[in-house]
C-alpha cells in the first residue's frame, strides 16, 4: 500500500459516510466506524496526541465503533486511508475487538480512564466474572439462576459478594433456596475444571445476553447526583420535586445516604471510620452535625482524643456552610469507599429508613 501525507483540512472533504468498495467486498462506513479504522491505523505513536485531544465522551463513542469493528482488509483499509495514513502495519490488515482496542487506549490513556472504558463497553463492572456478576441486578441474576440446578447456582453464589449472594438468594424461590443453602452448607473446594465450565456457561449463556446499555434505575442515579449537592441545592431540589411528584421524592430520599445515616451506624464502623478521616475534616464536618452523630462520634474516641477534638472545634468560631458540607461530603464518599471495600456496612433496608447491620 502506497502511504501518503496530507493536511488535517483534507480529512472533512469526503462527508459523513463513505462507500467503500473493492472486488471482493463493498460496505459503507458510518462517521464512528471511519474514525476507528483511521485511528487503529495511525496507532499510538501517531494517533496519541489525537487521542489526547478528545473529550471522554468521544473517547467512549470511538472506543464503542472500535471494539465493534470486526475485520478490515486491506483493500478496504487502501481505499479509505490513501489519502489519510501517515504509517500502517506491514500486513495492512487490522482487527478491531476489545484486546486491541484495550492495547491502544493504554498505550495512550491511563490506566484508570481506560479500565472505566473497557468497562462499560464490555458490559456490568468488573475485573473477572465474578466481580461482573456481583453488579448484576439480584432479580436479573437470581431469574437466570432459578433455571440451574442448585449445586450450580450454590457454586455461583459462593463466588460472588456475600452480601449480593444473599440478595439473590431471597429472590429465588423457598424450596429452591433452601436446597441451594443447604448445597452451600456442604460444598467443599470447587475443582478447578468445574469451576471453569460454570463460569465458561455463565460467560455465553448469560452474560453475553446482558447489553451493554443496561439502563440503572432512575431514582438511584438521582439520589447519587443529590448526594453531591450542598445542602441548600439538595433542599431546593427535594422541595420542588415534592410539590409534583411526591412519590419520587419519597424514593430518591430513601435512597439517599446523608450524613446523618452515619449516626446510625454500629461502634466498630464508627471507629473504622474514625481511623481512616483527615482530623481536620472530622472536626468541620461534626461542627455542623447534629447532636446525636456528634456523640456518637466523640463516644468512640478517647476521651483524650475527644477532649482534643471539642477544644479544636471551639477555636475554629464560625464557619463557612459550604465549608462544612464538602467535609461531610468527604466523609460520606470515605464511607461509601469503606463499604465497597466491605470494611463496613451501610446499606439502607427498602423497607425502613434504617441501616442494616
């Protein structure tokens, strides 16, 4: 294939799509598809500052045309390319799928940015499958696993998170559920092999069958996009809403982890936090708490630490509101990150505005 040079206007002359055509194929591209064949052409060495200049948002759309391109031949890839490739691979011949795509992203991206892209293009988040699985919805996975047979499911359930093994499990039917415990119950180390073909059968029967797009429950993302507001916005937005639609209001509030549900956490989670906070943060964000979490707190110190901390908290005066709730924000987000980690447990119960513990 002849390579040739031309200037960055050249590349808009051709329009938003483009009929390729060879003698042994012919197939149009669409704009995203074309972006990705030229972009998996100029590789990282020359596609790296391009790359650098797109927002996360084009990186997510030319990432998805990407991992979905398939084969381009090398006729294909001459006819579209000619005028725009600087340097190709020798063979001229590209495969567009989830490795190289991830392989070029890294080359150019970090590593962080790229896992949260190769992420959502793949599907449910996670490393491995099983890790996948523990952000499957408990209904969706528990209505697939009602189908296998309970050493089956008991194998599967044992991987994966303990606390959404036991959402899922009070999803399945009585009778089944309690084989499936009792399966549990006397299941020894799992055989590598067979370990391997459940997962193999999960990875095709079912997780393939997950799209991409999956779409999160409405109410739940509201209330993580509440969590971030201040206090004054968040109470504008929960006051409006509650004059239209009183029943999402309801819903988004119980969804909703404040810094008050921190008061209703056990002494071992307080501590745990109280390990984990910048002092200075605790101080400011228990300078505007109220009584109760207040106490809670100090009850879990020292009463060194404790007289400390109040002595620190009567020098700093007055302070700014939106001061205060960055660091009760901060200490929500280390608690959410404490919990992930499953160091502790805040998960609120559907049915009562509590903690279960």
């Amino acid at each position: 294939m002849e390579h040739h040079n031309l200037s960055p206007t050249a590349l808009v002359a051709h329009g938003n799509s483009l009929t390729i055509s060879s003698a042994s194929e012919q197939r149009e591209l669409t704009g995203p598809e074309k972006a990705a064949v030229m972009m998996l052409a100029l590789g990282d060495r020359y596609g790296g500052p391009i790359w650098k200049l797109l927002d996360e948002i084009e990186i997510k759309q030319l990432s998805i045309s990407m991992s979905k391109l398939g084969p381009i031949t090398p006729t294909m890839l001459d006819d579209l390319l000619v005028e725009f490739v600087t340097k190709v691979s020798s063979s001229g011949a590209l495969l567009g799928n989830y490795d190289t795509t991830e392989r070029l992203l890294l080359s150019v991206l970090p590593a962080d940015k790229v896992n949260a892209i190769m992420d959502e293009i793949r599907g449910p988040a996670g490393r491995n499958m099983w890790e996948k699985l523990s952000n499957v919805q408990e209904t969706v996975l528990a209505n697939y696993l009602k189908n296998e047979y309970p050493q089956t499911v008991a194998v599967v359930l044992s991987k994966i998170n303990s606390d959404h093994a036991a959402r899922v499990l009070s999803k399945l039917p009585d009778e089944f559920a309690l084989e499936v415990v009792n399966r549990m119950l006397k299941m020894e180390s799992v055989q590598k092999d067979i370990l391997d073909k459940v997962e193999q059968t999960l990875r095709v029967e079912f997780m393939s069958n997950l799209t991409n797009t999956q779409r999160r429950d409405a109410h739940e993302l509201m209330a993580e996009i509440f969590n971030s507001f201040d206090r004054n916005t968040e109470a504008k937005f929960i006051t409006a809403l509650e004059e239209n639609n009183r029943d999402a209001a309801d819903r988004i509030k119980a969804l909703m982890f404040t810094f008050d549900d921190l008061g209703k956490l056990d002494a071992s989670a307080i501590q745990t936090i109280l390990r984990a906070v910048e002092k200075d943060k605790l101080g400011l964000a228990l300078k505007g708490a109220k009584e109760g979490v207040r106490e809670l707190f100090f009850a879990n110190m020292s009463a060194r630490a404790s007289a400390m901390l109040k002595e620190d908290m009567e020098a700093m005066g007055a302070v700014r509101l939106r001061d205060v709730d960055d660091a009760q924000a901060s200490m929500i987000n280390l608690a959410k990150d404490l919990a992930a980690k499953g160091e502790i447990m805040i998960s609120k119960n559907k049915g009562e505005d509590e903690l279960v513990m």
